[in-house]
C-alpha cells in the first residue's frame, strides 16, 4: 500500500428538521494531509428533502452548501475566515458536529491510489 494515500472523509447530511433526526446524505468531504488534499462534492435532492419536509427551504440549504463548497476550496471571495485556513484545519471545522440543517457523520479512515475517484467511489456509495 506504499502508493496508497491514508486519507479521512465524512458525509455531509441535510437534516431538514433538526428534532426529528432524520437525514438525507447529501455529499463527502475527504482529506488527507500527506497528499495536501481537501475535496468536497456535493448535492441537493429535492424530491427526497421535501419528502421528510414538505416546507423545508431548498434555497437556504442550496446556500449553505455552496457557501461549504467555497470554504471547501478555500475561496477567499466567500469571505468566510475558515475559508483562509490551511487544509487540515477547514476539514476540521467542516466536519465538526453540529445540530444544524446540514450535518456531518463521524470521521472515517481510508486508503486509495487516486482521491479524485476516492470522492467519486463514495458518492455513489453513500448519496448517489
């Protein structure tokens, strides 16, 4: 596994109605420090959203993961301070619990040859 990366990656969740605790998966956020890599990918379903909440606001929730998505890559224009943050430490704040509309599962280890298609093989898996 010597051209293997160890990397983290977490699920992000839309909770629509925080009480209830149910969840949708809604995108991965995976790390790993040895390749200085930090990716997040992610996506709304409506249909599956309004099914747990037929009020839920798919504008405010679209909102808060782009505005992940930007501190995600680290776009100084979303003019977020976490978005200034080195990489271990956006991945950090991104994937700390929360009792919010968009949550994170715990942390979990992986190895892979290609982080790229890490991301992609665990949407499928996990939100796709």
């Amino acid at each position: 596994m010597q051209d293997k990366q160890l990397y983290e990656y977490t699920v992000v969740r839309i909770v629509p109605r925080v009480e209830r605790a149910e969840f949708i998966n809604a995108g991965i956020l995976l790390y790993s420090k040895k390749a200085n890599y930090l990716s997040g990918r992610f996506v709304v379903n409506r249909e599956k959203i309004l099914a747990l909440d037929p009020l839920a606001d798919i504008a405010l929730i679209e909102a808060q993961l782009q505005g992940l998505e930007r501190i995600t890559k680290g776009e100084k224009s979303c003019k977020s301070p976490i978005a200034a943050l080195d990489k271990a430490s956006r991945f950090r704040w991104l994937s700390a619990n929360r009792s919010t509309i968009i949550q994170t599962s715990a942390i979990h280890p992986g190895y892979a040859e290609d982080l790229d298609t890490a991301v992609e093989r665990l949407m499928q898996q996990y939100v796709l």
